[in-house]
C-alpha cells in the first residue's frame, strides 16, 4: 500500500518545524495513528489504521527520524508490519467468467506464463465452487496443468455476483511454505466480498451506460 497526503499551514516556517518535531504533534495531524511510543530517540512505535471500502487494516510502524534539517525538513524512514493481514504470498491469479462459461485468466502475480490460462466451467463446477474459499488438493481439477512448486495453488476463492461464480482467484502458498492459517482464509473471504460488491457496481454502471445507449433517440 501507498500513503501520501498534504498538509498546508499558515504560519511561520520556524513556528512550523519546532511544532512538527514534536512527534506526538505531528502523530495528532495525521489520521489513523494511534499508541505512539518513543523506543529510542528520534525512534517512535505505533499502530496505523486505514480503510480500503468498509475494511479496515492496522499496520504496526516504526519510524525512525534520519535527518532534520532546521528550519526547512524533516526526513523519516517508516517500516511497518502488517497485523491481522495475510503475508506475502507465492502466487496468486485472477479468473473471469467469459461468453461460453468458461474461467479466463485476466491478473496474476508471480503466475507462470503460459500455464493454466483457462479455467473450465465443468472443473469450477466439479470442484464443488460454493460461496466460500476451498482449499486446493493435488486431485482437485484432475487434467488442468496447474503451476508446480511454490507457485501450485493452495486455496481457490470465488467471487459470487448475483449468486453465480462471476471470478475465481487461485492463491499460492505462503513464501515459507506453510499454509494459510484459518484467520488468513477468512480474511481472504472477506476481502472476496469485497471485491464482488465493487465488481458488481461496475458491471451494473455499465449495463446502465449500454441501456441508455440504446434507448437513445436517433437524431437521423
């Protein structure tokens, strides 16, 4: 994730670096920071909360300050933890359902090239696709060629719009090897959820956009 914001003040710059260098001030002008503790000087600790839609995400942070230059900046390093959120990953690919009921792949990350570029309707069907995220095993969609190694998948979500699998996002294995926690897969669902809400808003403007095309008047 990226974070960046602005903020201006009217007064003087002096007035505005002695203020900013107080660390708790500075913490108070920024949303979402909360716990701040200094663990070493010009070293602080705390907890960071943002939103992405309705979920909300904490990160534990550390920032460091490594050059203050009076009156004109103030330079920080910040390394942050994530907690409660599924760690890296080895792989991970997005499905989309085409015109014939067949999966696509449209996104992936760390997903070999040219390996398992479809989905068939009759594997998602037959790998029993309900409205939640199923573990993978290697009898799972018997004849698909799916990545070996640390890139094979371990878990597969569906994305359900209007109680039909709309997408279906194949997940890898955490990058040590261990498999995901059952924390993790609920996090995942919910962030699948997440995904169909903003999934089925834009196939609903769209749908919308193509209506009022053809309901237009024809000026000829």
């Amino acid at each position: 994730m990226k974070f960046t914001g602005e903020l201006t003040v009217k007064a003087p710059r002096a007035q505005v670096y002695k203020a900013v260098r107080d660390a708790r001030f500075f913490a108070s002008c920024v949303d979402g920071v909360n716990d701040l503790a200094e663990i070493a000087p010009d070293t602080y600790s705390a907890v960071f909360e943002t939103k992405v839609a309705y979920m909300k995400f904490s990160f534990k942070v550390t920032v460091e300050v490594v050059r203050a230059e009076e009156p004109r900046e103030i330079e920080a390093k910040v390394e942050g933890t994530p907690l409660g959120i599924v760690g890296r990953l080895t792989a991970a690919a997005l499905f989309e359902r085409n015109a014939h009921g067949d999966f696509e792949l449209k996104r992936r990350f760390r997903w070999p090239e040219g390996v398992l570029n479809t989905l068939r309707a009759q594997d998602v069907a037959g790998a029993s696709m309900g409205p939640g995220p199923r573990r993978l095993l290697e009898t799972d969609w018997e004849g698909q060629v799916f990545p070996s190694g640390f890139e094979a998948p371990a878990l597969a979500v569906p994305i359900m719009i209007r109680h039909r699998v709309s997408r279906v996002v194949l997940f890898g294995p955490h990058a040590t090897g261990e498999d995901l926690a059952r924390d993790e897969i609920s996090l995942i669902q919910r962030l699948g959820r997440a995904a169909a809400a903003l999934f089925d808003g834009v196939e609903r403007r769209d749908q919308a956009a193509r209506l009022g095309r053809h309901s237009a008047p024809d000026d000829g």
